[in-house]
C-alpha cells in the first residue's frame, strides 16, 4: 500500500477573463474554505491549504466522508454554507464558527488526488473527475458532501450566468493537464467582483453605543513594506457574538507601532488602534483605486487557512484567446494588458470577462458616472439592446475625455470612420466587416453579443448607430427611420401631434410604424418591413411620405435642414434612409451630460406628461423589462 503524500493544492490564478476553448472545464467558484481531505482505513483528516488540522471543526462533514465507497483517498474540494437562494456564503461560515446556526454546511469535493494506492493526481483532470464523481454517485439525499461538476461550455458564457444568479465567479481548469501543486495558470479564476485576502493593521472604534469594531485597516505587502488598502466596514450580516469575538482577538495583537508604510493620513492616523500584522481578513469590494485603495469595501471574514505574510495585491493575469475548435489544437494567448504597478492607476477590473481599463474614468462628470458604471449598464442592458444591434453595420461614436458640454459631438466627441487604421482597438467580440462603399471599401464593426457590447464602451464608445440593413443584406434595407426634429422654438405637444399624424398616413397604406424617443428633444417613427427593396426605392419612399406630410402641415412642418428657417417647426427628416445613413440605437446612450438613452416606448405612453428625455443612466433600470416593441419582432409588412 502506498503512504497517502501530504496535501498541498494547487491553486488558481486571477484572470483577466474568463477563457474559452475545447481544452478548459469550468466550476462555479465557491464561498469557503478550501480542504483537503485524506481517508485511511476508516481514519478521516480535514487539512487546510497551510496544513492547519480542521477535522474537529467539521464532524458532520468526517460522518459523509466515511460513507464514500473506498479504502483510502485523498480528496481536494472547498468546505461552505449553501444559503436558501444556492449561492454561498464566506460570512455565513464564519457564523457558524461563532455557534450560529450550520444548516447548509457542505464539503464541495471537485478533485481526486489518491485513490486505494494509485496516484490520480498525474492523470488528466477529466478523467480525475470522473473517478470522482463515480464515488460519489450512491451518496444518500441531504448528505453534506457533494460533488463539484464541472461545465464544458464557453468560459465567458458561463461566467455571466453564474454573476446573474449571484455566484462569487468561476474557476477555468485544464481539462488534459494533471494536478500541479502551487499557483499556475493550469487553473484560472474569474470573478464576478472584485475579492481577495488583505492583512489586517488595524482598527477604529465603533460609533455611539455600538460595541465590537467601527471598521478594519487593510494592507497588502509590497515587497517588504506594508502598504495601506483602505478602511471597510463589518457590515449588517455578522452576528454580536462574532463581532465581540473578533475585538478580544484583535486586541490581543494591539501595537503601538503603525504596521502601514506610509502612515495613513490624517483622523485615521491619529486615532486607529495598530495592530501587528498576522491576521488575514477577506474583503469584498467594487474596484482599486487610483492610489491602491479597495473602493466599497466590505468584510467578510477571517482567512485563518492563508497566512498574513504572503498576501500581495492580487492582479489579473491574461485569459487564454479562443482557442480552435480542433481536438487537440494549440492554445493561442492573448495580449498580456498593461501592468499594473504599485501605486499607480488601477490597471483594469472586468465586466462579463471583458477588462476594463481606467475604470474610475468619468464618461458624464455632472453625475458623477464612471466607465465602469457604463460597462456594467450595457451588461444589464444587452439583452434589450442587441435585437436592435445585432448583424448590423456600426458607426459610433468615441469620447475619452468625459461629456461636460451641450455639444459634445462637435467638441469632446467624435464619430469614427470607416476605415482600418479606426478599428485597430476593436477585436473579438466585436466582428469587423467590409462593405464597398462609392469610392473605397469601408471597415464596419457589428457586435452580436453582450460581451461584444461591452468591449465597445472598453474601446470608449458612447454612442451606437445603426444602419437600416443587416450585414447579410446590405443592399435590401429592412426598415425606414423618421426623425422628428423641433426646432427651438417647437413645444412637445407639437412633437406628439406630428407623431401621430405620421402614424395615421402610414396606416392609410396600411402599415404599422412604432415611436423611439431619441435620448435628444424629438422622436423617431420606425417603420419595419420585408427586405425586398433596394435602397433607392425605399429612400424614394420615404421621401414621399414626408412630403405629404409636409403638404398637408407646411406651418408647422419642414423639409428643410437649415435651422435658421425653422425654429418654429418641426423637420421631418428623411435622409436617414439612404444607403450608409444611420440612427441612434435603441438603448444606446448619448452624448450630453444629463446622459439619457435613446429608447423604445409604446404609442401608449406618448403623452403630454412624458419627458422626451425621460430616461437616463441612473433611471433606465426602472424600465420595464418587457419590450414595448415586442409586436415589432413578428411583423411582415410589405412597403406598397
């Protein structure tokens, strides 16, 4: 019989994103404590990754182990909470630990290392985990040790479901590479926020009659100095008894000495409590720093199974680039991004596996919103926004130095061309395409996913417009947009009745129209039909239209582009319809510093009352996310 080795686990690397490829499995990321655990004739020992013995700490979890069907083994897996929603929870366990209530404790076994004398760490991890799971496979219901399975799908994919249904992240594992002790990254990690351990170097005193602690001094090292990460709160979720504890054992290691190098400035300088620096603590939190200070920190816990000494500043590594779907076909890797270094700017954070860079950059000053706020809004927005995206040419709109004036298309922004030496920010997902245009062949990009979106708003786009035909039909338009554009001097009420006078001779040809509001002062009238024409004949058509309009309101209605000569009316713009000719995308936010979005609404809701810039960065969430154009999808309308 050979001696079971001693644990030691591999560990994961931070990646930038999530990879892709035939050649990773992916794990949903759990909330706990990793454990190994060794089996011998009946004998159970739970090992933390420091070699720390947790076995009295977990009798429930040694009863299941002795349930598995074997000799001896040694397994690796996390041991955690699972709370009513199935996520779990790093605070909750340390409750437990406190004597509160353990319902939910479950040991998560993903990895086989020994089993009955055979080393099954120098196997593939595929086959490892199907002998893992075979073991596993006859436990009873509601026992607390569960098999981890894995996910042969597309990191990225995976990824943002597991941030929607509120899970910590995902780990990315080689699914041909056996069990290598130590970081690599044969082992990626992706998270949905940013988390990591940090040294614990001080503490404030609570508020008023509060007992326990105001809030933790965090640092990581840097070299051999420690430097200061920031203050972050307790929080609501840990219990008093908890908290109590917490104090005695952190006054235990009170110093007069500051641990921080340099000394935290001012009040929190002056009056924290110093603490020698050998305790870990996680902490949850938003993003860094431009001086390397954790933003919105919370936490969530004591580390006791990873020591002070080797916590650093974690940062992303590159995730691998798509790799071929060929068995057996090289791993290509993507650009390393940017170092960052100490003390400088955060390098970037990630948002549905795409990294941001400069993420505390302000796009709208006067609210204060950041980059990051506005790759996260599309993230939320994807959904509604790429049936009006998706397969159709782009011209956008760039602006990397913040909106602060009215007129930010002519001063602080610029549209790009549709030229190569454009688009050399732009890679997968976005889609670059070719399409002769009179004189040249111009570049387009199309995205057709929400991660495609979000690389947008990396490459510092504001605004998104679209063409009126798909990439695979670009010579058949398949819709017509009617821009109603007051002039100054035009109330809403006139806006509203131009709408609707439009919509009654549409319908007089026995087609229906739907209305956008435009993120601007006026409206658009979108038309969708079957893509049977060419582009001269439906730019002929438009223009039709807007001339009978025209004829039948020559008061308040207008044709001519001059503003000069139509502050009091209303243009009926019909040029956008011409082969080339964009609009704004729905859900697309523009260029101004209220931020609104340009955004679909029903015939319904066009009222007095309504605000044809209702809708903004802060409030668009708000919206319903029923679309109000659903009957837009299922029409086949023909233009006459």
């Amino acid at each position: 019989m050979v001696s079971l080795p001693p644990f030691r686990a591999q560990l994961a690397t931070l990646s930038a994103s999530a990879p892709s490829g035939w050649q990773w499995l992916h794990e949903l990321k759990y909330d706990g404590y990793r454990m190994g655990c060794e089996i011998d004739h009946g004998s159970v020992r739970l090992i933390s990754r420091r070699g720390r013995d947790w076995t009295s700490s977990f009798p429930e979890l040694v009863a299941a182990v002795r349930l598995l069907p074997l000799t001896s083994a040694l397994l690796d897996g996390e041991v955690a909470i699972v709370l009513p929603n199935g996520t779990t929870s790093f605070q909750a366990l340390q409750n437990a630990f406190a004597g509160a209530p353990r319902s939910g404790l479950t040991y998560f076994v993903f990895d086989l290392l020994h089993l009955d004398g055979r080393n099954v760490a120098l196997e593939p991890l595929e086959r490892r985990k199907a002998e893992c799971e075979r073991l596993m496979q006859d436990l009873p219901p509601g026992c607390p040790l569960k098999y981890s399975r894995h996910f042969d799908v597309d990191g990225p994919t995976l990824l943002a479901s597991a941030c929607a249904l509120g899970a910590e992240g995902i780990v990315s594992k080689r699914r041909d590479k056996p069990y290598r002790p130590g970081k690599n990254e044969l082992w990626l990690k992706s998270k949905c926020v940013e988390r990591q351990e940090f040294v614990i170097g001080g503490f404030t005193d609570p508020e008023g009659t509060r007992d326990g602690i105001g809030a933790l001094l965090i640092g990581y090292h840097e070299g051999p100095a420690l430097r200061f990460g920031g203050k972050v709160g307790t929080g609501p979720g840990f219990t008093a008894k908890y908290l109590a504890e917490l104090r005695a054992e952190l006054e235990q290691l009170e110093s007069k000495t500051c641990p921080f190098e340099p000394r935290p400035p001012g009040w929190l300088g002056r009056s924290a409590h110093w603490l020698k620096p050998e305790l870990t603590g996680e902490v949850l939190f938003t993003e860094w720093t431009q001086g390397g200070h954790v933003r919105h920190g919370s936490f969530q816990g004591i580390r006791r199974d990873k020591r002070a000494a080797d916590v650093v500043r974690e940062l992303p590594a590159p995730a691998n680039a798509p790799a071929s779907p060929l068995a057996g076909a090289p791993t290509r890797r993507r650009k390393r991004a940017k170092a960052a270094t100490a003390g400088s700017e955060t390098d970037h954070v990630t948002v549905l596996g795409v990294a941001i860079t400069t993420p505390e950059r302000l796009v709208y000053p006067e609210l204060n919103f950041t980059k990051l706020d506005l790759a996260q809004l599309y993230a939320d927005l994807a959904e509604l926004a790429l049936p009006y995206l998706a397969n159709r040419p782009l011209t956008l709109v760039r602006c990397d130095k913040g909106v602060r004036a009215e007129d930010a298309l002519r001063r602080e922004c610029k549209f790009l061309r549709h030229e190569p030496g454009w688009h050399r920010w732009a890679h997968a997902p976005i889609r670059r395409v070719q399409i002769q245009e009179q004189k040249k062949v111009g570049e387009y990009l199309v995205v057709d996913s929400a991660e495609g979106l979000i690389a947008l708003i990396q490459g510092d786009i504001i605004e998104l417009h679209v063409w009126n035909a798909t990439i695979d039909g670009v010579e058949r338009p398949d819709r017509i947009v009617f821009d109603l554009d007051p002039g100054a001097e035009v109330p809403w009420t006139r806006v509203l009745d131009a709408a609707r006078l439009l919509r009654s001779e549409l319908e007089k040809l026995g087609l229906e129209c739907w209305p956008k509001l435009t993120g601007g002062k006026g409206l658009h009238i979108v038309l969708p039909f079957r893509a049977e024409h060419g582009w001269p004949e439906v730019y002929a058509f438009s223009r039709a239209v807007a001339e009978n309009l025209v004829r039948a309101q020559p008061e308040c209605l207008t044709l001519d582009f001059a503003k000069a000569g139509r502050r009091a009316k209303i243009l009926i713009d019909y040029k956008r319809n011409h082969r080339a000719a964009v609009a704004v995308a729905a859900y697309s936010t523009r260029a101004n510093p209220a931020a609104t979005l340009s955004v679909p609404i029903a015939w319904s809701e066009l009222k007095q009352s309504l605000d044809p810039q209702a809708f903004n960065v802060h409030n668009i969430h708000a919206r319903s996310k029923q679309d109000p154009w659903r009957d837009y999808w299922t029409c086949k309308q023909r233009l006459r």
